[in-house]
C-alpha cells in the first residue's frame, strides 16, 4: 500500500492510498467546519439535499440512472463528528477500471459525478430547489427524533449531553430539532455557499490509479470550487479535569425493559500528550473486549448488569462506560465499575491479561486494511486530526505498550458525570440479555 498526502487547492487536501487487492476503488469529499448548535443541522443537511439532484441530473431518478450506468456506483452522504470537528460529505464506491470491458473511464466519470453534486446542484435563481430542502429537512427531523428507540445509545448521548452542556462536544452530528426545523431553502442555500468558500476539504481515494493521476484529475476537476478565506481555526478543546469537584449525576424516566447506567470521565493530563497506544490498550483492558474487567467480573462473576462496556474518545479525551442493570443493582454496578478501575490504577492485571488486551487491539487494527470503508474512516480521523500514521504502524506501538504506561492512564481518568435512565414506576425483574436493542453504540461515539 502506498500513501501519499498533498494539498491540491488552497484549503483542500488528497489523501491517496495505492493498493491493487481491491476490484473496486472508494472516495470520499469531507467538508469541514466547527461543531456548534447553530449550524450543525444544516451543515449535515446540506449533503443530503444536493444529492436529490444536479444541474446535468436533476432528480433521484435520473442519478440513479446514471450511476447505473456507471456499473453500480454508490454516491451516499457521509456525516461524522470527529472531536468537535463536524465532517460532512459523499462517499462513493465504484469498480476500477481494469475489471471492466474495454477500459470504460468509470473511474473519472463516478469521480466527476461525485464532484457535480458537490459543486453543480440543481437550482432555481441560484437556490437550492425549496421542495428538495423541505423534504430532506423533515427527514432530517424524523432522524433527530428517532436517537430515543435504541436506549442504549440514547442513554450515552445523554451522558455527554450532560457531561459536556458547556461544550461543542454536547452537540449531535446532525444538530438539533429546534434549529433543524428553523431551516428554508434561502437559509440553506446562503449557508451552502459560504461553506464552499471557507471550510477545509479533505479528499480521500482508495484504489488502483496513480497518485499523480489523481492529483491532476482533482485539481482540475475542482477548478470552479469557490475559495475565499480558509477557517484553518476549527480544533477540539479538550477538558482535562471534571467540571466540579464530585460527579455530576442526572437520572430520567422512560418507558425502559432495564435501567441504562452510563459513567463518563475526563481522560484527563494523559491528554497534554496522548499515548494513543496505552489508552486503546487500557480500553481493551477495562471495558472494550469480552475479555474485559467489566465484562469478566461485572457482568459475568457478579451478574450486576446484563452488559457493561467501555468506549474512549481519543479526539475529545473521554473515557465512557455504558452498563444495563436493574435499578436496585444501582449502587451496587456503579461501585463495582470504579472498582474495576481502581484495580487497574493499581496494576492488578496479570502479564496474560495486558497480553490479550494488546493481541485485541493489534488484531483490530490489522484488520483496518482489509475494509475500503475501514481505511477511508482512519484515514479522515487522523487527517483531521494532523497525524500521519497508518494503521499497521500504529499496531507496531500497541506491541510495545508495558504495564506502566497502562496505569498511568488508568491514573489519569477523572469521573465527571454519571447518568441513569430508568423506569419511572417499578422496572420489571429480569435476568435476560439486554432487550433494549443492545448493539453497539451509535458510531458517532465509537473509539477512533
């Protein structure tokens, strides 16, 4: 695999990955922009609204035609929420040119198309179509409203709602319902335009074309991409400590089969220079693998919760567990989970343990080059982030991680917020598996 990184307009950037075992390529268009409650909404709404049509291919139905006839390609909207960095954008997938008949171009005509809807929506007067933004903005509200039907992940957004109400962080990917709803087609189109002028753009491909290739078919595609001055400002303020002295607790009622505990720290002075290695390796540890301190003795010696998990912000440096418990096992979960911790702040895990942890998170990261979609979504993370190693290097650190960096971390950690949803009446007995559709969380707070 061979990976290289240019800029090639001011403001926009090319990630390109080389690699030939891949029958299809991938690309995506990432706009950039600062994570805040007034235009969140609808810097995610935008994606969705241009890809209702363009200039040359005005509907859905025309797109589709034509990505049809580019051999299936699959343009779709792309919305992250990397630290406090609002990502939005197109991802497109199509196959490479030397598994089709007679060397058809689809390459250049899928990334061309990609590009159009970017830069060549369908308007009228020079704003966006107003059904288009009316239809694509109730969806949008329908998509707000619905966080609440996994419980799960319902209940850890509410934890970083409340753990971080004073932070860009506290705000969801696709905004909120209340500045959701404010949008209209003369908003958007404004806004729109004033994005393209200022927002870092981060390119990504994946595939089998040359790098100098792609660099030229870019920067000449983009040609007509309206370029003012470039808001290089956008950045994560990280909180090292807990926002008052004890943890916060918010507790609230919903119609739940199981009360829904989640516990979130501040990562803490670790963060003044991550040691990204130990910190993957202390989640593997403490909550992030069956293999686990939560999940071994938590759930399976004690039977306080019917799942108890932890997942890490290395962007925002937070640390969260996410546990499913009957409310009268309350007291009892939460002073086991701080026990778990405690034990690795005291080194009590054996050389197999901190082993298995590392074979874990090596394993993970391994298998990052065998997924398209995988590489796109490190390589977008670490290009927001200014880090420049790939994800086979990154394994290589993780073998070398000893037990002192994995206690300093656990060391670190500082609980700022505990939040509880439960039943409001009386939570019925159960000794079942979560039934509160217990997949993992939303990826929104998955660890990078």
């Amino acid at each position: 695999m061979e990976y290289s990184r240019t800029e090639i307009r001011p403001g926009v950037w090319l990630t390109h990955l080389r690699e030939e075992k891949f029958k299809t390529a991938c690309f995506s268009v990432n706009m950039l922009a600062q994570l805040n409650r007034e235009t969140a909404a609808m810097n995610a709404l935008i994606p969705f609204v241009l890809r209702r049509g363009t200039a040359a291919y005005p509907n859905m139905a025309a797109l589709s035609a034509r990505m049809e006839e580019l051999y299936g390609t699959a343009i779709e909207p792309v919305i992250r929420r990397i630290g406090e960095i609002q990502s939005c954008g197109f991802y497109a997938s199509f196959p490479e040119d030397d598994f089709l008949p007679g060397d058809e171009g689809v390459r250049k005509e899928a990334l061309g198309l990609t590009l159009e809807m970017l830069l060549a929506p369908v308007t009228r007067g020079g704003l966006l179509l107003p059904a288009y933004v009316e239809s694509e903005r109730d969806k949008m509200l329908d998509l707000i409203a619905s966080r609440v039907n996994n419980k799960r992940s319902y209940a850890v957004t509410r934890c970083i709602e409340e753990m971080c109400c004073c932070e860009d962080f506290a705000v969801s990917r696709y905004g909120d319902e209340e500045s959701c709803r404010g949008i209209n087609y003369k908003k958007l189109s404004r806004h729109y335009k004033a994005l393209l002028q200022s927002c870092p753009i981060e390119l990504f491909y994946c595939g089998r074309a040359d790098f100098g290739e792609m660099k030229a078919f870019l920067r000449e595609r983009l040609a007509t991409l309206p370029r003012g001055e470039i808001d290089d400002e956008i950045g994560t303020e990280i909180r090292m400590n807990a926002l008052e002295a004890e943890p916060r607790f918010t507790e609230e009622e919903m119609d739940v089969a199981q009360a829904n505990l989640v516990i979130g720290w501040r990562l803490g002075e670790c963060m003044e220079e991550p040691d990204f290695p130990a910190l993957y390796v202390f989640n593997d540890l403490f909550g992030g693998s069956p293999s686990s301190k939560l999940f071994l003795n938590v759930r399976e010696k004690l039977s306080l919760c019917y799942y108890a998990s932890s997942i890490i912000d290395i962007r925002k440096g937070l640390l969260l567990v996410s546990s499913g418990i009957q409310r009268a096992n309350f007291d009892a979960a939460k002073t086991e989970i701080f026990a778990q911790l405690e034990a690795l702040r005291k080194g009590e895990f054996t050389a197999e343990e901190l082993e298995t942890a590392k074979a874990g998170v090596i394993s993970d990261l391994r298998s990052v080059p065998d997924s398209q979609s995988a590489l796109e979504s490190f390589y977008i993370s670490q290009a927001v982030a200014g880090a420049d190693y790939g994800p086979t290097d990154l394994a290589a650190l993780v073998a070398e991680v000893t037990p002192e960096r994995v206690t300093a971390v656990a060391a670190s950690v500082e609980c700022d917020q505990i939040y509880l949803l439960r039943q409001g009446e009386t939570e019925p007995d159960g000794d079942g598996p979560d039934t509160e559709g217990g997949a993992e969380e939303d990826d929104e707070h998955a660890e990078d």
